[in-house]
C-alpha cells in the first residue's frame, strides 16, 4: 500500500505526464499507473489499513517529492531494485518490520512522511499565458524552473524568483526557447510551460529517486 501511494504521489508530484504533452495527471491504467475500479471486492483488512496509511508515503533524505516506488508481484515479474510484493510478505512473516522491509528494496536512506492533509490534484499551467508584465505565484514557480536549467544550460540564464515576470525572466524563456526548438516569443504558454517542466524534471531526476 505505501508503495502504491508513495508511486502516485510521485506521478502527480512531478507531473511526469504534463511535461510531456499530456492534458491529464495520471492515467487510469494498470499497465502505467493506479486504478481504481469502483465496485471490486475489497478485503476488510485492506480497506482498514487503506484507512490507515492514506496520507503516508516514502521519502528518501533530501529530496522533496515521495519515492517513485515501483513494485513488481515477485513471481510473474522480478526486477531489481523493485519491491516485491511476495517478497515483502516473506520478509514479513520472517520478523522484519514495515520500514527494514521498504528498505531492504529501496535503500536504507529513505523514511515514511505523513501530509498534513489530502487536497485535490493540482494543473500547474495557470491557463492564461506568462509574459512581460505578469506576476504571481506562476511566474515563481517558472522563475524558479529556470534557474535551476540555467545551471546547465548556462545561455538559459537565471532569473530571480520574484514572482515578477520582467526583462530578465522575459529573456531567459527566450534563451530558453531556442534551446529546445520552440518559438521565441519570450511568453510562457503551455507548450512553453510543460518544456520547461520536463526539462527542470528530468535535470533533478525527480522521478527516478
């Protein structure tokens, strides 16, 4: 179960699908994600303890979004580095505790966090374009995406996150634009936006950790 929730939370947390292209959060899929189909049976003892651990999930030490947690049953597919879901039930009955299990898979620097509370899933791309002139808490969260690409691809720039989309952030997505073969517009649309949150995703390995 915390796998499960520690793996969603990380599609969500770094918008694996939005950064690239995508018009959704997470799919309803098996074969990709989590689903959940509304009339299965569902065992007393699963349903409690979902009660239970709904607002936990794996964190690894000095990273800020949940573990991506993949899983795999153990049996009909293995894979290092995965927990296995017949394995852990091994481990289990072998004395082993919830986290020496999570970590004899996943590493020993990682720890169970608790949110304060479960809100709905957030659309980054504020729905109306970003250029000279805007502010807000959009433009900080570019601002800051920004800043840390251009410490890569040093030509991006790195503008301050003020929040205030002015010359320097103006030029920065410009920089950045021609970079990744977009047009250069110096405004953030959601093309733009959703480049940039690849990019920024992929610089920080956020959903590989």
């Amino acid at each position: 179960m915390l796998a499960i929730i520690s793996f969603t939370l990380n599609r969500v947390y770094t918008e694996w699908y939005r950064s690239r292209g995508f018009d959704f959060t997470i799919t309803n899929s098996t074969a990709y994600d989590q689903s959940y189909q509304y009339g299965r049976t569902v065992f007393e003892d699963i349903s409690r303890v979902t009660d239970e651990l709904f607002t936990t999930y794996i964190k690894r030490y000095n990273a800020d979004q949940p573990l991506f947690a993949q899983y795999s049953d153990g049996r009909r597919v293995v894979r290092e580095g995965w927990l296995s879901q017949w394995g852990s039930q091994e481990l289990a009955q072998r004395g082993f505790t919830t986290i020496e299990i999570l970590r004899y898979y996943y590493g020993d620097n990682i720890y169970l966090e608790q949110a304060e509370a479960v809100s709905g899933v957030p659309v980054s791309y504020p729905g109306t374009e970003l250029s000279l002139g805007s502010t807000g808490s959009a433009v900080a969260t570019i601002q800051n995406q920004l800043d840390r690409i251009g410490k890569t691809y040093f030509s991006v720039g790195r503008p301050v996150p003020d929040g205030i989309f002015g010359s320097k952030t103006q030029q920065s997505v410009i920089n950045f634009q021609g970079i990744f073969n977009l047009p250069q517009t110096g405004v953030v649309d959601l093309a733009t936006w959703y480049q940039i949150s690849q990019v920024y995703v992929a610089l920080e390995r956020l959903a590989e950790l």
